[in-house]
C-alpha cells in the first residue's frame, strides 16, 4: 500500500509522460500528481519527504527529456488555475509558478510594461524559467524577479527577497524549491512600442529556431565565449540523425524528433555530439535539457 493513497483523487499510477512534454518521448511516472490548492500541495510534498519519495516537478515539460524507462517516484504538475495565476498592480506583476511565460508575456505587453517582451518565443512556466535563469540574448527572467515564495523539500513555506536570489547563466538557488509565486518588477510603456518590440523579436527567433518541430530547446549551455550551436555546425553535424532524433538543419542546437523516435535516440545523439565537440574542439558541452 502506498503512503499515496490519501491523495487519489488526484493520483495517477503509471502515467505515461510523453504527452506532458514537448519531445513526446519518455515512459511512465510511477505516480503522477496534480494538487488543487496550496495546502493539498504542502500536504503531498510532507507525505513524500516522510515516506522517502523522490519528488519531480513538471512545469511546461517544454525542457525535459523523459527515459524510455520512465521516472520513479512522485511527478507533481501545477497545472491547476491556483499555482496559474497573474496580477498586475501599477508595475509589479505577481505570476504563479504554473503559469506559462508565454501568459505572462502577453498580459504585461497588453498593459504596457516592458521587461517581458525579451523572453518572447521561450517555452515553460514561471516556475521553470526561474530555477533554469530563462533568456537569451536580449537578457534574462533574473533581471525582473524581486522576490520569489515556494516550499521547501520538506513541506516548508519560504520567501526569497531580491536579495536572497542568486542566478547565473540557466542556473539559479532556487532548484531545491516548489516554486509556487514570484514577484516581478517592470517598466511602465507605450503598449503598442512594446508589441512593436514583442513581434520583432518573435520574427527574429522564428527565423533561426525550429519552433514548429517537435524539440524541446536548447539542448546545450554555451560554453563561456562561444555558442554551442556554432560549433555543433562547425563540426558539421547538422542535419545528423539517430534512430528518429536529428539535430535541427535550422538550429544545430536543437535536436528535432520523428516519428517512432524513442529518448534513447536522443541521448545516444547527445553522447554523439558531446564527444565530437570534445574531440574536434576541446570543450565539454553541458546539457541544459534536463534528463529524467
């Protein structure tokens, strides 16, 4: 009998995953959960630190690749409207952990606060943009967050000021958190400028990126001073395939699947590419595709 069992209204035993990720790919979770409000949430994760279940968090799953064999433990989805929430008041803007960036992009641009309009084009959810430092080169989510609140491992209610916050290049301090709600701080606009700028730089991201395949984003970190991209198409990789994963002939920084595509086409491409770069080049890429 599993210490789950209180919570099977919103329990799933051997989900299949694949249709919660972007890559379509991976097995089952061995259980699959999805709270309905903030305490059934610190409730469940209380059960499972007691019970020793390792806990996974599933935001957008736009940056995750699942195993063939599919994850053990408890997969937690904050899918419901509560963890989905967005405010606005003057220039401060409160997201839950569940809401889809795309969301909140849409919501400040409508109402003329610029910051946001940057991170057009990348996939996921407030939660995962966060703890992952989401960006690209017209900057990054750590320069508009001004608090952070979450629970803890252990069931624990926290709130992170700015100055608690630590990010980096796609990392941050808060990969141990539930987050559940941030604070953002933007600068008040014209509306119509700022969706000016909004459409030029999804213009500029489509044109690179295969947005329309089914990929799941970079699937590298840059290297400090080069760009894992250009030295996966230096090393004339580009259009190479395993099984049903190919890297992208648009982006050699992303890796498109087929169909009958299984992960462990993708992670036999990944080992492909890493030991090609490290051979030709001498770098080391690390993955920013999390694997499950």
């Amino acid at each position: 009998m599993s210490s789950l069992n209180e919570f099977n209204e919103i329990l799933q035993r051997d989900e299949p995953l694949a249709p919660c990720t972007w890559l379509h790919l991976g097995g089952p979770a061995q259980y699959l959960l999805t709270p309905r409000s903030i305490d059934e949430l610190t409730k469940l994760v209380r059960t499972c630190h007691e019970a020793q279940i390792p806990i996974h968090i599933l935001g957008g799953g736009s940056n995750v690749l699942v195993k063939d064999e599919g994850v053990s433990g408890a997969v937690i989805r904050l899918t419901n409207p509560v963890f989905a929430h967005v405010t606005i008041d003057g220039n401060r803007v409160r997201a839950g952990g569940g809401a889809l960036l795309s969301h909140v992009i849409s919501e400040t641009v409508r109402v003329g606060l610029a910051g946001f309009e940057n991170l057009t084009g990348i996939p996921g959810t407030i939660g995962g943009a966060l703890c992952g430092n989401s960006g690209g080169r017209l900057g990054e989510i750590s320069q508009l967050v001004t608090s952070v609140t979450g629970l803890t491992l252990l069931g624990e209610l926290v709130v992170r000021g700015k100055d608690e916050l630590s990010f980096d290049y796609r990392q941050s301090n808060l990969g141990e958190l539930l987050i559940l709600d941030a604070e953002f701080e933007l600068a008040s606009g014209d509306p119509e400028a700022i969706s000016q700028i909004l459409k030029k730089n999804w213009i500029a991201k489509k044109s690179v990126q295969p947005l329309s395949s089914q990929s799941a984003g970079c699937v590298f970190k840059n290297p400090r001073g080069q760009r894992a991209g250009q030295l996966i198409e230096q090393a004339g990789l580009k259009g190479t395939r395993v099984g049903g994963a190919e890297i992208s002939d648009r982006h050699a920084n992303f890796i498109v699947t087929h169909p009958g595509a299984k992960s462990s086409d993708v992670l036999r491409l990944i080992d492909l590419i890493r030991s090609k770069i490290s051979e030709q080049f001498g770098v080391h890429l690390e993955s920013e595709i999390k694997i499950w």
